[in-house]
C-alpha cells in the first residue's frame, strides 16, 4: 500500500501517468521485478506511474483513469488471465500489456515485449490500434472462448492451482499434464447445440467441443483459427464434431499440422452471434480461465450467447 500512495502523489506530472495492474500469481510468479524495472524506465520518460497489485487497487486505477485525462495508458502487468481482468473493467483509455504469464497469447499478438525498457518505449512513443471484444453478456474476452473438454482442463488446472487463502499460485505448461489426463479420463463430452444467429446466415451446428476466437492461436501458439482477426468485426467459431479423448487427440495433431480447417468433422464459420445449448451442463472458459457453465436448462436460461463487440477497445502497440 506504501507504493500506492506514494505514486498516485505524482499524478499531476504534465507528462502524464499510467496505471499498472499487476498480478504477482502470473506465469513463474516474476511479476514485481519486471514493474518496478518498467516503474523506473517510465520515469526516464517523465511519465508518473502507479501500480496495483489488488483488485480494490486496480478498480481504482481504472475509474481514475477514466475521469483524468492525463492518463496515458493502463499496463496489465501479468498473463492472458491478467489482460482479461483489466478488460473487463472497461477502461476507457488505450490498455497495454507488461507479459509475465505463461502463454502471453495477447502480448505476443501485438508484438509486445517482456522488455520493460521496450514497453516503456512503446507507451511514450506508440501507436493506438483499435480492435474487437467477444461478449457472453457478462463477461467480455480478447482471444477466445473454448466450450466443453478444453474447459474442462482449464476449469481443473485452476482449481489445482488455489491454495488454501484462495490465491492462485504461480503456473507452468507442465501443470497441464495432470488435469488433461483427469479430463481425458473423467469427461463425458456432451453434445452441443449451436446456434449461428447472424442476420441472413442462421445455421445450426452439433459438436463436441467449440471455439469462439477473436485472435488466431491458442495455448502453444496452435494456430486453432488462423483466418482470425481482431480487427474485423467478426469471430471465427470452430466446433470439432466428433466426441471422446481418442478424437480429440487426432484434431489436435491435425490443428498441429495446420490441416484441420474445413476436414470432414471440423466446422469452421465467420460469425457474430452464437447461441450455444446443452442437455448436459458444459465449461466455458474464457481467455484460460474458468467462464462458467453452460446449464441443461432448455430454457433460454440455460443457453449461452456469444458475441462480437466491434471497434471496443485501444491497444497502445510497438510503432514498427
């Protein structure tokens, strides 16, 4: 708390702040070093900073930011799950990433380094690019929706991951082992329903598993939609037919090798609105981290609505 009063002192800076919400859980747990590096380049650019390392903190950050012009940016200091969260308070200035988590799909996206003296350089000197949210209603996501087994193993590896306080610990791609093994075992892959309920293009389709994707890759950088843009008003949905462990693993070799688009069992459309159903209760997750349930409730209470938000938010991005 001592370093959260004593920045938001230099707020009246004519060069400008920017808020840092940072996550000390993400990736290997290195998120202090890397912004108090990024605290000291910032300064070199005559910009005051001030960093947030709760979720009180950061709700702060962003309503200030939203009601003082002299906020450059606002830093998510962390991974995907860092980037989601800071999203999701709706800022209304550009947003920028410090990436420290474990994949950092988004950072790498936009070419965005884990280099603070780079990123510090990026947020005096960069360019703003707009791009498009996916929105279930409640929650809104950067990279992607994943509905059903993969879910399932986002759903379990958090779960492994709190501990007793109720704090995330830090993750590695090896901690996925064991929860892909206790899904492939233990999940029951229910048949879903989905509803493309664009203007002009209704169609429906029935699978196992469904992604909604704004930006192309996913978790190893798999290229699951590579026709995805997040500039283009639209999301790539991409739902695998066929249920069971045995099949997932062969459309997972098949999207390894970047031959899965449009093969018999794949289904793969440009879409902006889908409503998703099950007999059974399915995950969801959203950028790697838990979403939710889709309900077995045939009602339009237990259906899932996905869309695109065109144009919804700046990304403070590298000039070249």
């Amino acid at each position: 708390m001592t370093d959260f009063a004593l920045r938001s002192k230099m707020w009246d800076s004519p060069q400008g702040w920017v808020g840092i919400a940072a996550n000390a859980g993400s990736g290997r747990g290195s998120s202090r070093k890397h912004v108090d590096r990024l605290v000291v380049e910032l300064e070199r650019h005559g910009l005051a900073t001030r960093v947030a390392w709760t979720l009180a903190e950061r709700s702060a950050i962003v309503a200030q930011s939203k009601s003082d012009p002299a906020c450059r940016c606002l830093v998510a200091a962390g991974g995907d799950g860092t980037v989601a969260a800071l999203v999701n308070e709706r800022p209304s200035v550009p947003i920028t990433v410090l990436p420290s988590g474990t994949e950092n799909l988004f950072a790498r996206h936009f070419g965005l380094s884990r280099d603070p003296k780079r990123l510090a350089t990026t947020i005096a000197e960069g360019r703003v690019a707009r791009i498009d949210l996916g929105d279930t209603g409640s929650r809104r996501f950067t990279l992607m929706a994943g509905i059903g087994f993969d879910a399932d193993v986002v759903t379990r590896h958090h779960h492994a991951r709190i501990n007793q306080s109720g704090i995330p610990r830090p993750t590695n791609r090896s901690a996925y082992v064991e929860p892909v093994l206790r899904s492939s075992f233990q999940y029951r892959f229910p048949t879903l329903t989905l509803q493309i309920a664009d203007i002009g293009a209704e169609e429906t389709l029935v699978g196992a598993t469904a992604f909604l994707f704004n930006l192309p890759r996913y978790a190893l950088g798999l290229p699951f939609a590579p026709t995805a843009r997040g500039d283009d008003g639209w999301l790539d949905l991409v739902v695998f037919r066929d249920a069971g462990p045995l099949r997932a693993l062969r459309y997972l070799w098949m999207v390894v090798r970047g031959i899965h688009v449009d093969r018999p069992g794949i289904y793969h459309r440009k879409v902006r609105r889908v409503v998703i159903s099950s007999a059974e209760s399915v995950p969801v997750q959203l950028d790697g981290d838990p979403g939710g349930y889709i309900a077995s409730d045939a009602t339009s209470a237990g259906k899932w609505t996905i869309e695109v938000l065109p144009d919804a938010i700046d990304i403070l991005v590298p000039c070249a």
